[in-house]
C-alpha cells in the first residue's frame, strides 16, 4: 500500500506566487483516496532566515521536523506531495541507504549552494542539499548522498554556478532528449551500484503544452507519456524506496482541474503496486 503524506509548504519557493503552491497540494489532496493521505501542518508565517543563507530557513525546519514525525510512524512507502520541492530532502532523509540512488526530474537542476543561489530560496538548493552543501539542519541528518548517486533529469535552466557544479562533481544530468528512450538512465543508475531507488518529480520537468499550473515554466519538456514510461522503467529495474512530487501552483481552482488528470497519471505511475 502506499501513503500519500501532503506537503503544503511553500517557504523554499523563490516566486512571488509560492502561496499558490498551498493550493496545488490541497488540490491533489482532495483527488487522492482519503484513507491514504496524512497531512504536514505548514505554518502560516514565512519564518527568519536565522543567518544561514537560507530564506525563510525557521519555517522551513519546522515542516522538515513535521515530515520526519509524520514518516517515523508509517510502515508503507510515501508519496509526499508537495509543495515546493525542497520537501523532498525530508523524504529521502527518512529511507537513505548506502545503496540508494536519487533521480531528480526537474527542469532547474535545483543545484545552488548558500554561496551560489541567486535567491536564496531553499527549493534551488534541495538537490545539492543532499550532498550535504548547505546548512547542517536542512541536510540529510547522516551520511550525505554520494555525488555519483544523483541523476538530475530533463533539466534545461541550469544557471551557470549549477552547470560548473556539475562539470566538476560526479552528479549525472540527463537532458530530454537522453530520455526519449529510458534504458540510458536506467543502465547509468545500474552502473552507480544502487539497487534502490527514490524518485523525486518537480511538474516542471513537463513541457508548458502538457502541464499550465507551474510558477517558471521552461520549454521543450517532457511530455507526460514520456515521464510515466521512465518512471515504470526505473522501477521494474529497482526497488522504489520512496517518492515526491511538487511544483504544483494552479492559477484558479478551474486551472487546477484542467492540469489533475495529468498529475494523477503521474502519482499512479510513481505510486502502483
């Protein structure tokens, strides 16, 4: 059985329209079975950044503490639905493994550090979080993930200090057009010896034609067809520990229903049996 563990926060997005965030998760909220959905109470207030180089970073710790207590309790692998992306950190804080892999889709590599950000904002830095590269609080709480264990997937907005990041790290980027056929990303994460797997989907990953409700859409994406078919492939290939899914930021409650059937297709893909 899967859980699904909803995720309102919005404090990691760097947009001026982060609240909508709130309501994506509660519109997905609202689609999925009620008996397996547990809830992450977000605070109303934006929160200090508490010196860290981390805006909004109070907020942020007490949604990160509010996951972990929600997951300690849960025997069934959890779908988080967020949100902004950076609740994802908390997910794979909670199932890491020597042999875990993380593959990250995202059209922004979500790669800066403290030093780096152009904002600020945590959901640009939540996959270098995992290696360990910001503040201690907002990290993995033990080992940090090695470098070589990340694949950042269908990412086309790297800014310049994620895309040198990249060059001189082992991180493993896989632009769209190297997933029109999954078997390259499933034969890379084989080769990085992890035998299992947490999936992380930020909706910008899609193209804009499949997908309206996203705060910075970029063009040339996924299609949806394409998404779901490298999720089953990733997970006939290995065991999915865990999965995330956020960015959803719908203008009006109409443009929600216009984008849901698309989400669903998405969380039944990362949620089937």
């Amino acid at each position: 059985m899967t859980r699904f563990v909803i995720v309102p926060q919005w404090q990691g997005s760097p947009s001026p329209r982060a609240m909508a965030l709130a309501d994506g998760a509660d519109a997905i909220s609202g689609d999925l079975p009620r008996s397996a959905v547990v809830r992450v109470e977000v605070p109303v207030e934006a929160g200090e950044s508490l010196q860290s180089g981390v805006l909004r970073a109070s907020s942020l710790q007490k949604v990160r503490r509010g996951i972990a207590d929600v997951l300690v309790s849960e025997t069934d692998r959890c779908v988080l639905i967020g949100g902004d992306c950076s609740i994802a950190v908390a997910g794979i804080d909670h199932v890491y493994h020597p042999d875990l892999a993380v593959i990250w889709f995202d059209a922004h590599a979500d790669l800066n550090s403290t030093s780096s950000s152009p904002s600020g904002a945590f959901a640009g830095m939540a996959a270098r979080a995992l290696l360990g590269d910001v503040p201690s609080e907002l990290a993995l709480s033990g080992e940090n993930l090695a470098a070589h264990r990340l694949f950042v997937a269908g990412s086309r907005a790297l800014d310049d200090d994620e895309a040198a990041f990249v060059e001189e790290s082992e991180v493993s980027l896989f632009p769209v057009d190297a997933l029109r056929d999954p078997v390259a990303l499933v034969n890379a994460v084989r080769a990085s010896g992890a035998s299992r797997i947490y999936i992380h989907v930020d909706l910008d990953v899609l193209d804009p034609a499949h997908v309206t409700g996203v705060q910075n859409p970029m063009p040339f994406g996924l299609d949806p067809a394409e998404l779901t078919a490298t999720i089953v492939a990733l997970r006939d290939a290995f065991e999915l520990s865990g999965a995330s899914l956020a960015g959803f930021a719908p203008s009006t409650p109409a443009a929600a229903v216009e984008d849901l059937g698309t989400i669903l297709r998405i969380i039944g893909a990362l949620a089937a049996a």
